[in-house]
C-alpha cells in the first residue's frame, strides 16, 4: 500500500460528500486507501459513508462508532491514524476537500524523489461553510505573522515559523515514532507537523490543491474560540505541546519554542483579562523570545502583553463608531 488517506467525520452531513468524492478521483500509478472514521455522529454522515463504501468496497474502509471517543477523550485521530498500512499517510478531515486530481500523485513523486523529505504540503484555499464561492486568497502564508521563505524546503523550526498549514493537504511517511508528549498538550495537526518534520525536512508545494472549509459549527475549534474560559484551556494545550516538544528536538530550534511558549501566554492571559499574569510575564523575561518572530508578531504579542488595557480601550473605542 502506497497511501493511506485517514479522514476522520464528525456530523459532516453537509461536507462528508465533497471529501470522499476528492479522495475517489484522484489519478495515481498506485494504491491507497481511504480509512474513514465516523465519531458517532448523529446525521446523516455515516449513512453518505456507507454509500461510499458499497461504491468502492476495495479502497473504503470504515469505522462507525457508536459512542463518540472524542467526548471520553479518546482521541479518534490518532486511534485512525493507526489504522494506516501505506508507505505515506495523507490528512483530510471530513469538513475539508481536495480540488487538484493529481495533488496524491505530485506529492508522492516529490518524496519518493526524496529520501530525507519527511513531511510534503501544499497550498490552499478557503471555503466559508456550505458558500458555494471560495475565498481568492491562499491559505499560506495565513496572516502577516507567518514567515515564509524563498525555497520550498522548511525544517522542523522554519515550519513552525510559517504558522498554519492546511491539515488536509499533510502527506508524511508512515512510521515515523510521534513526539512523546503528555496527555494535557495538543495532539492535533500542530503536533503532528512537528513529530514528522524532526526526521528530516517538510517540502512546501505551493500551488492550492485544497480547500479549508471555515465556520463549521461542529467543529471543535468554532467551539473553543467562542468563550474566554475555553480558549484558555485551549492555550494551556498549545503551551504544554511546546514545552514538551522543547526538550525532544534540536537545542537551535529551542527559542522558536519559547517563542510560541510566550506568544500562547499572551493570547490566554489577555483573553481571560488577567492583567497580573501579563505583568509577571514581562518580569520573568519570557517576552524577549518575540524577537524570534517577524515584525508584525512582535508588534501584534507586544502591544497585547505590554499594553493591554490600552490596546483594549482602543478596540472598544473603534468598535463602537
């Protein structure tokens, strides 16, 4: 087996058509296979699955909990990535979808071609819910924080520091040992970038094979964003992924860590309004490692660690004009 395609499916109804039917007409020389993992959901998602799976009952090959693992805290995503048999393993998410036929086929050629090349990913587009028109802009870079560079070719400290990356267009060699990390840090597509990327190096293919579908309601990240007290917990998981990740790779990648370690910080203290943490958080000396960012970063995490009541009465004051 050559690919294994892990999709895992939460409440999809409206979505799960547009990503299986990507996975069935990609054009390769060779074999995949599309293991998809239902969380019990409770629409219509499994019943469009089964009707995949009797269409091409040699490559579709699913799982339909009836108890949802995400909520015992389970993991579904990594109990499917353990499932994969290929020599690669590609990522998509139910919500998501691929638009480039050959997008397996140009990745596979590129690390086939290259041995030290762990990790491949490629550029896409954004897509609002069920909006029928995608968003012009590409998904990478995300924002004005990320850094990218003039090669193709990132390791494991560039790759961080080019921020997001769509999670359905992740290709990475199968087998490769994850970061160990503690049960209290992220253990999303974050992590994974990170664990397979240490290996070797990740290859940038800058063209929008596919589309990162937005504002999804189910989605567990439209549901932490919306309270304060959530997005906290949040942070802690992004703050305890770094600090385990800290003493498991090179020690030049340590201040990019840090970085995000602070920068994580920041984002929950200012959210929660807990301005005695920010304060402690200047006098440790943590808020040196920005420097580490671009200049848009360190503006964007000073002014919120440094100024945050100002930057708040300025938010307020723009808001309500």
């Amino acid at each position: 087996m050559t690919v294994s395609i892990v999709c895992n499916t939460f409440n999809h109804e409206k979505y799960i058509r547009d990503a299986l039917e990507s996975f069935v007409t990609q054009k390769v020389d060779f074999d995949y296979e599309i293991l998809v993992y239902d969380d019990a959901s409770t629409d219509g998602t499994a019943d469009i699955i089964r009707e995949y799976e009797k269409k091409y009952p040699d490559i579709i090959k699913p799982v339909y909990q009836t108890v949802n693992q995400y909520s015992l805290r389970l993991r579904p995503s990594l109990q499917n990535l353990r499932r994969a048999t290929g020599k690669y393993v590609a990522i998509c998410e139910g919500d998501d979808y691929w638009i480039d036929s050959y997008k397996l086929q140009k990745q596979v050629d590129y690390m086939e071609k290259n041995e030290k090349c762990t990790f491949c990913f490629t550029n896409g587009r954004i897509r609002y819910g069920t909006d029928e028109k995608l968003s012009e802009k590409q998904i990478i870079p995300w924002d004005r924080t990320s850094i990218i560079k003039d090669d193709f070719d990132y390791d494991v400290g560039e790759v961080e520091k080019m921020g997001f990356i769509p999670t359905c267009s992740f290709l990475f060699r199968n087998g490769l040992e994850l970061l160990n990390v503690s049960e209290k840090a992220f253990k999303g597509d974050l992590y994974i970038k990170l664990s397979v990327t240490k290996y070797g190096y990740a290859h940038f293919i800058n063209e929008p094979m596919v589309v990162y579908r937005r504002g999804v309601n189910e989605s567990a990240t439209a549901l932490w964003v919306k309270e304060p007290k959530k997005y906290a917990v949040q942070c802690d998981k992004y703050i305890q992924l770094f600090t385990d990740v800290r003493s498991q790779i090179d020690k030049k990648y340590e201040p990019i860590m840090n970085m995000r370690i602070c920068q994580w910080k920041i984002l929950k203290y200012y959210s929660l309004n807990d301005y005695s943490e920010l304060k402690a958080l200047r006098k440790s000396g943590e808020i040196k490692y920005l420097k580490y960012g671009n200049l848009y970063s360190r503006i964007f995490y000073v002014s919120k660690g440094r100024f945050p009541k100002l930057l708040r009465f300025i938010h307020k004051f723009v808001s309500s004009r």
